[in-house]
C-alpha cells in the first residue's frame, strides 16, 4: 500500500503517518525510488497507535505500549500500570476543568451583562491571584 492507501484504510492523515515514521513509530518498507510501501503489519500499528491516540495517549506512551504489545512476554501489569497513570491524568484535567466551570459559570452569573462598564468578569480576570 502507498501512504494514501494506507491513510484511508487506518483513518489517519498522510502528515500523521509521515510523522510517525520520522520519530520512529512505523517503518514502512522503501521501493528503490524512495516511495514508501505499507503492509498489513504497518496497517495494524497505524489503527493500534490512532486508537491510543484517541484515547489521549501521549506518542511516548504510544510507543511503550507498542513495544509492550509486540513483547509475548510482557506482563499486562504494566500496560495497567501506563493506562492506570494516563486515567489519573485524565482524572486530574476533568477535576480541573470542573473547577473552571464552577468559576466561570459563577462569574457568567454575576454579570449583569447590560449597558454599564462594570463586569466582575474582568474584575476577576485583572484581580484574582492564586
């Protein structure tokens, strides 16, 4: 298959792939004028990888759990352990963004939103430290 192809078939853009090869992640075979050619192998890598990426996995994260999915003796304890660290990271950013809205929602609501200058939303945002 041509990177075209291949992008098609995985659901990933032609600069991802590019991408992904150039840090290593697919090495697609080279036909002697330099094109690459995929196989069936790299197709699989390319929908592993576009799924723990939806997932939020980060590429270096992408890559252990690549190397540990290709290991027939890898313990599943530390796929566990990288996907248990990513939950808690997803964990934190959800508590974050909960945080933000409470905040912004407060604000949003204290507002009068009229003709008058005064705007607690600015007030917080020139005001507030942490």
């Amino acid at each position: 298959m041509n990177i075209g192809e291949i992008a098609e078939k995985s659901g990933l853009p032609a600069k991802t792939i590019r991408y992904y090869e150039d840090i290593g992640l697919v090495m697609p075979n080279r036909s002697q004028n330099g094109y690459r050619h995929f196989n069936d192998t790299d197709l699989h890598k390319l929908t592993f990888l576009a799924r723990a990426r939806t997932l939020g996995f980060s590429i270096e994260d992408c890559r252990t759990l690549m190397a540990l999915y290709e290991d027939e003796t890898r313990a599943s304890a530390d796929v566990k352990d990288i996907a248990t660290q990513h939950l808690d990271r997803i964990d934190d950013k959800i508590a974050q963004l909960q945080s933000m809205r409470e905040t912004l929602s407060h604000l949003v609501a204290e507002c009068a939103g009229d003709n008058r200058p005064d705007c607690p939303i600015l007030n917080d945002l020139a005001y507030h430290r942490e």
